[in-house]
C-alpha cells in the first residue's frame, strides 16, 4: 500500500459527482481558506441543524449543499456525523472525501477511499478517479484504470436505461 501524495490543489477532484443522490453537482474548487468567510457560504448553522433536526439521508444531503457552498468544514462534520452512525455508507464515504480533498486533507481523504473502494469497488468511478490524484506511478495508473472501467460500466448502464424508455411516435 502506497502513501498518498501531497496534493497541493484544491479543487482538482472535478467538477462534478455522480451517484444515487440527487442535486449533487459543483462548480470548480476553491482554495480551503475560502470556507472561513462565512458571507459567501451562507448561514452554516442552518447547515448543522437541518442535518441534525432532520433523518440520515437529510444530513447527507446537507452536507453535500455545504460542499456545493464550499463550506468543506462544515460538510466533514455533518459526514463524520452521519458515518458514525452509518460506517458502511460508501456514498457518504465518497463525498467526505471529496470534502476532505477539497479542504487539503489528503490523507484523511486517501484512508477514506481506501475503505470506500475496498467495501464497494464498483459503486462509483469518482471514488477510483480520486483516489488516483492521491497516489503515483503504478498504484495511481491502477486506480485511474479502475474508474475508467466502472465508468464504461456506468455509461453501460445509463445507455440500457435509455434504450429501455417507451419510444415516442
């Protein structure tokens, strides 16, 4: 098992995640200290208490409207939160640690998705594209390939379900 490498680039993950929850895409990064000024994200606490006052998936989706605010700190508490409570949730796992990478926590981030891409290999190609920004050489080129061959899976998919929709005349 390879450390991750220092990434210095916020914002580098990509510009948009896919999965089962909706209304999850973002804009571009940021640099981490943006997050602190709290005019451009606005009212976190409002964040803290939909995802406390509401169930599970509430938190997740608050977390994930505090990361499109690149409010990172506050979408890793409501994460952490909710994992622990959830510890197999794989799609919160993905999203802490796109928090976690966009806010500079790379090695948190790299623990985060080995644990994810271990319990649920084929559930997302993000999580392998992340984790190969985190890594060099082979294991990097491994993960990339990795989440190359989920997408075309992914792609598969989606072209199946298309296909499957009642033709209109």
């Amino acid at each position: 098992m390879t450390t991750p490498r220092s990434n210095s680039r916020k914002g580098s993950a990509g510009s948009s995640r896919s999965g089962s929850r909706k209304g999850s895409s973002r804009k571009g990064g940021s640099n981490a200290g943006d997050s602190k000024d709290s005019s451009a994200h606005g009212d976190s606490n409002a964040l803290a208490t939909a995802g406390s006052a509401f169930g599970d998936g509430d938190a997740v989706a608050a977390a994930e409207m505090a990361l499109s605010m690149t409010n990172y700190e506050q979408a890793i508490a409501l994460l952490k939160a909710h994992l622990g409570q959830h510890s197999n949730d794989t799609a919160a796992m993905d999203l802490l640690a796109q928090s976690l990478m966009e806010s500079g926590q790379s090695e948190e981030a790299y623990a985060v998705l080995q644990k994810s891409t271990s319990l649920a290999p084929h559930a997302s190609s993000l999580k392998w594209l992340y984790l190969g920004q985190l890594q060099e050489g082979l294991d990097a080129l491994q993960s990339f390939g990795n989440g190359i061959n989920v997408m075309t899976q992914e792609a598969k998919a989606a072209k199946e379900r298309v296909c499957a929709l009642p033709q209109s005349q």
